[in-house]
C-alpha cells in the first residue's frame, strides 16, 4: 500500500511538472532531481521526463528557420526566409550606346530579393500551407507564394493544391531562386517559363519521388494578376522520372554526393489568352496639318515572362481584346548530380497561333494585324564542378532564345538571319555553408542578333555583364 501512494505521489509530481509553462523548463529539470534524491523515481525515468516536450517546442533548422511545434506535431509553423544583395557591371556595345534613351554603361547594388517566409501544416501533417512575400517588389506584387497543400493519400502518392505558385513546367523555374548556380536563371528560361499563378493542382512523388508527376489549371494573368477576363485557364502537365534516387529540384552539388543522381522531366503547357491580357492597345496620333498617323505601340501588361515575351508581336492592335493567343509550349531537361558534378540541360518550343476577328484581321493604317503564328524556342546547358569539395565551385553555362523561327531580318552586310539571343556565362562560386550562406558571380557576353545600332545599320549587339551576389537564408 506504501508502494501504491509512492508510486502515486511520483506520478502525481511528473503530471505537475508536465503542465508547467514552457519557459520554466529549468524548474522542471530541477523537480526531477529532487524527485529521484527522494527515490520517487529511477534515473531512467528521470531521462524521460526530462526529454518529453511539455509544452511548444522552439528550434532552428538550417535553410528553414525558426520552427514552432506543439508536442503532439498537429501544428508547426516555420519562420524563415532569404536576401540576396548583387553588384552588376554592364559594358554595353559601342555602337549601341545611347545616354539619352539610357543606354549607356553602367553599374548598380541592389537586392533583387528579400524574402520571408511562413509555413508549416495545421491540424495533421497532412494539410501544409505556405506564405511567402518578397519586400522588394512594390505595390500589390509583394505577394509570391500562398496556398494549401493536403495529402489525399499518403506516402507522396496524391495530393491536391490550391492558392499561388509556380507554375510546375520548366525544371530550373521550379529551382528556388535561391539554389541557382548562377545570379539568375537562363535567358531561355526567364522568357520562355510561365513563373507564379493561382490556380489548383494534382500532384504526388511516390516511391521515394523516384517519379514525379504535376497536373494544374492556372489563371491566365500570372502573378498577382486580376481575375481572368473569359473562360480561359492555362493548363500545365509535367512528368519526371529520378531512376537513381530523388535528385531534388537544387543547383550545384553541395552535398558531394557519393552516388550518381539523374533526374529527367518533360513538361506541356497549354492556354488561349486574350491579346489584352498581355498588351494594351496601341494609339494613332495625326500630324495637326494632315500626313501620315504615327503609332504609339502598346506596353506589357502582366507578370507571366512567355505572354511578355511575345507581346512585341501583338502590340500594334487598336483592339487587343478582339485576338486571342492560343498557345503549345512544350519542354524537356535533365539534370545530374556525382561527386561534385553538377549537369543540367533544359528545351523549350512553343507554338502560338492567332484567333483574330475580321475588325482586328483588316486593321486601319498604322494600326497592324498580328501574325498568324509565332515558334519562340530556346535551351541552356550548364555544367558546375567543385575544385574544393562542397566550397569553390566552377561553372559555365551557354543559352539561346529565338523569340520567333518565322521572323528574319537583313543585316548591314546583305545576310538574312533569324534575330537570336545568346548567353556565355562563367561563374567562380564560394559556398560558406551550401546554399544557406554563398558568394556567387557569373560573368561573359549577352548577345542580341540582327538589332538596329545608333546609325540605324542592323548588326549584332554584344554586352559584357559582371553580376557579383552574396546570399544569406535565416
């Protein structure tokens, strides 16, 4: 019966220190000692009381942040985020330079992101959320990620997702910003990408993510954009297979890793977007004693890099509202990881046709029609490898972007070409803690084909930039 109270009054003392506030965690340590002088409790079951979690626990994950859970891991919520500060130095070609349209020589520090984040899940590990907003953007375009994320069947097999995000398509569009081997993603891929969108998704990585597979319709009006203007939505498949293991979606092999990783992914996008989605109109404007009209062209619209992309080519309507877009971009890529190697290839080709109405298809003078069809496409290939294992890192990276095959102009010298545009990049990289704290810096030729120079003769535009960027995530 003594034995009885005793173990009553120990189990009575460890209920107590376990309904004790968080902050007085000290104190319960310290009853346990008195505790186990007493002979109440073994040592053993001193231990456990003290490593049971009492109360909201708080802890820092590298490359995720401060972490707050409840004991029973129904509620997490992580608070982290990143900044990226960057020096650029562009040289710009002679023949092109031009101070009063602000084409000149220049060099610049700014920070192209800081960005804090907020995520977790909420009553089951099951339904994850995120909120994330970048505090260098102005106006109503802070907001980057939002949305809910809940796990239909578990193991990674099915799950649904609805709210803002990137739209799953390009391999190195789904590569945070923050886990680039270079200072930006690829001239091919920042035109050609469709970037964030609301939207909702099917989607899961089972076997380990040994196989990926994405399904999403999205609003055609991209980031932060107003809802859509008819019954169009962008619609977006993507389909990866990781046959050595899951390779992750993360530039640069930090980890060293000890056995080959290969990961291959196409993906297919399909939307129609009206003309003003992506442009406004263009206006005439007549000489007060008569002549011929001049044409102010019409200005970008949204956030989405492929419709801004080929807005040159729809921005001479006076009726943008009357055209739609249909467009078929389709991609595939590689990426490849191995003792300090790191290897990625991406392609893209895009077929955009126009659906114009017999008012647009016969415009008034200046106005004009758009084409009939457009076929922008574009690839990169870069490769990266660690001279010191997990901390310098060299890099070179070549991208191309046709922004139509069916266009041509005729150079100075008499020579018909398609206008191109090509990026030759190196870059010397100094990973402090892999991606979590790095020096990166990438420099070479930005090259713009077939473009008219100060003296009016079409020629080709060659840039040399320097970008210099220290990244630190907390």
């Amino acid at each position: 019966m003594k034995r009885l109270r005793l173990d009553c009054a120990a189990t009575l003392a460890i209920l107590l220190a376990a309904s004790a506030l968080p902050a007085a965690r000290a104190n319960a340590r310290d009853l346990s000692d008195i505790l186990m002088d007493k002979g109440l409790i073994t040592r053993d079951e001193k231990a456990e009381a003290d490593r049971t979690p009492t109360g909201p626990t708080i802890a820092y994950k590298e490359g995720t942040g401060f972490v707050f859970a409840t004991p029973d891991n129904r509620f997490e919520l992580d608070l982290g985020g990143y900044a990226q500060f960057r020096y650029t130095l562009t040289d710009v070609d002679n023949a092109y330079q031009n101070a009063g349209k602000g084409v000149e020589d220049s060099q610049s520090f700014d920070f192209p992101r800081v960005r804090i984040w907020l995520q977790g899940h909420a009553f089951t590990p099951r339904l994850n959320y995120k909120f994330e907003s970048d505090f260098t953007a102005g106006g109503g375009d802070i907001p980057r990620d939002y949305y809910l994320d809940y796990a239909l069947v578990t193991d990674g097999w099915l799950n649904l997702k609805g709210g803002q995000w990137k739209v799953p398509f390009s391999r190195q569009e789904m590569t945070s910003d923050s886990k680039q081997e270079f200072t930006d993603r690829s001239l091919a891929v920042n035109n050609l990408r469709f970037e964030r969108a609301r939207g909702v998704q099917m989607y899961g990585t089972p076997l380990n993510s040994l196989v990926e597979y994405y399904a999403g319709a999205f609003n055609t009006t991209g980031r932060n954009g107003p809802a859509n203007p008819d019954n169009n939505f962008l619609y977006s498949t993507r389909l990866a297979v990781n046959p050595l293991g899951p390779i992750g979606y993360s530039e640069a092999d930090t980890a060293w890793t000890d056995t080959p990783l290969l990961g291959i992914g196409v993906g297919y996008a399909f939307e129609k977007a009206r003309a003003d989605v992506f442009t406004t109109k263009a206006t005439s404007t007549t000489p007060s004693g008569g002549g011929t009209p001049t044409l102010t062209a019409g200005t970008k619209v949204n956030n989405v890099p492929f419709l801004q992309t080929i807005q040159p080519f729809f921005n001479s309507l006076s009726n943008p509202g009357d055209v739609t877009a249909e467009v078929n971009n389709l991609e595939g890529d590689m990426a490849f990881k191995w003792m300090g190697i790191f290897l990625e290839a991406e392609y893209m080709h895009a077929w955009v046709s126009s659906d114009q109405h017999a008012d647009a298809a016969t415009p008034i003078p200046p106005f004009k029609r758009a084409p009939n069809s457009l076929e922008p496409w574009g690839y990169n290939a870069q490769v990266g490898y660690f001279v010191i294992p997990k901390k310098l890192e060299l890099a070179f990276r070549y991208s191309e972007l046709t922004p139509d095959q069916d266009t041509t102009v005729k150079k100075s010298n008499g020579r018909v070409i398609v206008p191109r545009q090509q990026e030759i990049l190196g870059a010397v990289n100094y990973y402090f803690w892999g991606h979590n704290l790095k020096l990166i810096s990438d420099f070479g030729q930005v090259v713009s084909q077939g473009v008219k120079d100060n003296a009016g003769n079409v020629e080709d535009r060659d840039d040399l930039r320097l970008r210099v960027q220290v990244q630190l995530i907390f």
